[in-house]
C-alpha cells in the first residue's frame, strides 16, 4: 500500500440547529473579539443578525465583514484583512457560501501580519500561524469549510489558489438549516458542484489518490446523487438538505487531498472572464470533459457511476462510464441548469481564449486521467458550446 497524506478540520459540527454553539465555541477557540466574514446577500437574510446575536450572548465582541463577493478578488480579501487588524481580531468566523469562507481562511492567515498574499500563493508556500477560525457553510457545495484551498482573483480575470494545511479552520460548522432558503437555482448548481469534486477526486492521477478520498468520494456521490432533485424541487425538505449539506462536507474532504483536474481547469476562465458562478460553470463543462477523459479512462467513472445512478450497475465498463456521463448531463437539465455556454451568453469566438487560459492551470491539469493539450480543450469548449 502506498503512502498517502490525509488532513481535514480540527472538529466538525453537523447537525440541524447547531448554529445556536457558535457563541460558546468562539468564546472558547477564537477569544474575545470576533471579525464576521459574509456577502451582501447573506446580510438579507437575518442568518447574520442571529450569529451576532449569539456571539453577543456569550460575551463575545463581534464586528462584520459583509462586503465578500463572488469569485473574491485579491483587493477585497486585502480589505477584510484590514478591517480585522484594526478591530484587534482575536479570530476569525466565515458565514456564507464559498466565497465567504475562502475569504476568511485567508483573512485569519493575514491577519497577524507575517505573510503578505504574495507570499502564500501556490501549494504548501503559507506557513502561518493563523487567527483561529470557525467556518459554518450556508451552502451545499464547495465544501470549503474542510478544504485547505482559497482560491482568489487575481489582476483582471486570473485565478489563482492558496493550498496549505494551516488555512483548515478549527471548527466547521454544519447547520443544514441555513441551506433551507437557497433558491433552486443555486442549490442547483453547487449540488452539481460538491458532484464534481468527488467525481475528480475519485478519478485524481494525482500522487496523493488515497483510499480514504475514494471512500468518501463513493459516499459524497450515493447522499448527493439521491438527494440533489429533492432538494432542488423541494427546497423545504430537511432531510434532503441535510443529506446534501453532508455529501458536500465529504466531496470536500476526497478533494482536498487528492485534488481536482481538468473539469475545475476549464472552469475557472469562464468564472475570470464572464462571472458565471463556479458551480455552474463546472457543470457547463462537466460531461464534455469526462467524454474526452472515457475514452481512454473509464475505469473509474465506470465505478463510480452506480454509487450515484444505482440504475447504472446493469452496464458495466465503457458502456457504463458513458452511461454516466450521459445520466450527469441529464440531472443537470432535470435540476433547470443552463446546458450550453451559448446559454450562458458565452461567444463562440472566445474559446481560443479559454482554452489558453485553462493552460494556465497546472496545479490541476496534471492530475488529469487524460492529458489535456490546449487544442484537446478547445475541442471540449466546442463541444460545450
């Protein structure tokens, strides 16, 4: 058996209700004075109004970041950092969707002043010590609340991570309440989302592939495969929530040690270019990418493919890996996602474009099952458009 490297969050909280800990566990693991990071959104929706008020309950000095907005740029992350230095943070607590707790991750990095952003972009480059944190995801999707990445804007449309042990919080925070007023749409598209991750990390070329990714990988695609329709149709549905809220946590979890490939790379420019939120923008790509990956690798998707559509056990190889491209496009349209970049209002005469900035990402496109040529993801961008 080879060796493997495996990290995840200190301490998890799951369960339905479980915001109301927040004041005591950030009196006891992030101290006195407590910076809150979130977006204008969630501002609206009183979520925000009830975290204050339990850090105010349990004597805890609390002041808000609402400003983080999506695909978070570095100028802004630069802003909440300021905003924490001069309240004298003692810790840091991420209320939100992706965004929003990436934003904080690198906020309680920041904060003491003995990195600058410069310094921690790239892979293990982010040394610490950090504020404490707390991150209590609002959605069901980037599983960032136990991931060591912060992904960041950076100049006009580039895309750039964070990736280190020391940026996992100390608490994740998992209320599948909070997730109960996502519109369908968003719930949606980072259910398709927290899918992806745990279908690239089951199929990760990457060194650190490793038994216990494989297996909440299998388990993140048998909650989410079930639940996602529900939970978009049905958005009041608890159980439903839950079990996406939890699936996601576990996708989260397989891709932050054996990490992403080409669907997240060919993501990324059309979140830079054209602000099309992340989740949706993997699942414009989604079935295209594994298409092109099947054809000389199917093996994995072939097993994976009944963990989510158990329909898809009576096939079995190649024609089961196809199947389960095919089923994945499929639940994208029955969830009302957009199915073409056109739809999208993506020109066609901007996919060179694309394809060369998906060049750009090499922290991803090696862990690939298919090596992927600039002319492979242009044909992938044509194919999706």
């Amino acid at each position: 058996m080879k060796s493997f490297t495996f990290n995840t969050s200190a301490s998890i909280e799951f369960g339905a209700g479980c915001l109301v800990k927040l004041g005591p566990l950030a009196r006891a693991r992030l101290g006195g004075r407590v910076l809150l990071v979130t977006d204008p959104g969630m501002m609206a929706t009183g979520i925000v109004e009830r975290a204050l008020g339990l850090l105010r309950e349990a004597q805890v000095e609390s002041t808000v970041f609402p400003d983080v907005v999506a695909d978070p740029p570095s100028a802004m992350i630069l802003k909440a950092v300021e905003a924490a230095t001069a309240m004298g943070a003692t810790g840091i607590v991420g209320l939100g969707g992706g965004s929003s707790l990436d934003t904080a991750k690198l906020v309680a990095l920041l904060a003491p002043g003995r990195e600058t952003l410069a310094d921690v972009f790239g892979v293990g480059a982010a040394k610490g010590p950090r504020l404490p944190l707390i991150l209590a995801p609002t959605t069901a999707g980037t599983g960032s609340e136990v991931t060591p990445i912060s992904i960041v804007t950076t100049g006009e449309n580039e895309k750039m991570g964070v990736v280190s042990p020391v940026i996992l919080p100390d608490v994740a925070l998992l209320d599948p309440e909070l997730t109960l007023g996502l519109p369908p749409h968003v719930t949606a598209a980072t259910g398709i989302d927290a899918m992806v991750h745990a279908i690239e990390a089951y199929a990760s070329m990457s060194a650190n592939n490793n038994p216990i990714s494989r297996n909440l990988a299998t388990q993140a695609l048998t909650l989410l495969g079930r639940a996602i329709e529900t939970a978009v149709h049905r958005g009041g549905d608890i159980e439903a929530r839950s079990a996406m809220l939890l699936g996601s946590m576990l996708a989260g979890q397989a891709f932050a040690n054996s990490p992403v490939a080409a669907v997240h790379a060919l993501a990324y420019p059309l979140g830079g270019h054209f602000h099309i939120p992340h989740g949706l923008s993997n699942a414009l790509v989604l079935p295209h990418v594994l298409r092109f990956n099947a054809k000389t690798a199917p093996q994995a998707y072939a097993e994976m493919a009944p963990f989510a559509f158990p329909e898809l056990a009576a096939l079995e190889g190649q024609a089961r890996a196809e199947a389960f491209c095919d089923a994945l496009q499929e639940l994208s349209r029955k969830c009302g996602l957009p199915q073409r970049l056109r739809d999208v209002e993506v020109p066609e005469a901007v996919l060179p474009r694309l394809a060369r900035d998906a060049m750009n990402q090499t922290r991803l496109l090696p862990n690939n099952p298919r090596v992927v040529a600039e002319a492979d993801a242009l044909a992938i961008y044509q194919r999706a458009w």
